[in-house]
C-alpha cells in the first residue's frame, strides 16, 4: 500500500513493523530529513487510512504519536501540519519544566528548594 501524496509504503510482509509504526517512522523521517517541510499541511486521518487501505484507527494512532513527539501539530479544524524542526525539543522541555513546577508547588517546597532539587537532578545527568 502506498500514499501517493506523501510517498509512504506500508509493507504487510511478515515480520514487518506494525502499520502504525511503519507510518510514523516514515512521517517522522521525512520531516527530519526536509522531506515535509514544516508547515505541511497532512491529509486527514480518513483520507490518508482510504489512501493507504488501512483502518482510520492506525493513522489516527500514528498521528497521535507524531504529535505526542512534537513532529506534528494538530491546528483544530484547520487540520494537521508539519510542526517545524527544532521547536518540538524546546516544547518538551518547557512542559517538562512546568509539570516539574506545578509538582514541587504540590508538594510544597519553597522556590529555592525547587529549584536546588532540579539542580542536583540536572548535575547527575550532566556530569562535569
């Protein structure tokens, strides 16, 4: 099964990866390598599954695992795009920040307290 639109092979070859997999590594790739530029408006969930043969559960699947990654970004009813390189890294991290915030306020540790224990937490993974 191939997209023509997108260049994406799906292969039901036994030992193969499975469908969603397949296609989220090669979404994946292709924004990586330039391939999708960001801003690339993708097809939807249902266009894509009819395109590919495949159930719109296995490219939402994918899609949401691409998004989970920071590789795409849903835009409501605007549709589903490229996000570009670079952000989704940076995206992380701040969210991973925040989650870390919100929980040291929850536990209730002064802001020095946060923040030396995030220290000590990044020293231990950077070493010098």
């Amino acid at each position: 099964m191939t997209s023509t639109n997108l260049k994406i092979t799906i292969s039901a070859a036994a030992g193969s990866a499975a469908p969603y997999e397949q296609l989220r590594a090669q979404i994946a790739e292709r924004a990586r390598s330039g391939g999708l530029p960001a801003g690339y408006k993708l097809p939807t969930v249902r266009g894509l599954a009819e395109e590919l043969g495949l159930a719109a559960n296995t490219v939402a699947k994918a899609y949401r695992a691409l998004e989970a990654d920071g590789v795409i970004e849903t835009r409501g009813r605007h549709g589903t795009f490229v996000a570009a390189a670079g952000d989704a890294t940076a995206r992380e991290a701040a969210a991973a920040a925040q989650a870390y915030a919100e929980r040291a306020r929850r536990l209730g540790l002064t802001f020095d307290e946060a923040v030396s224990t995030a220290v000590e937490a990044l020293r231990s993974r950077y070493p010098a």
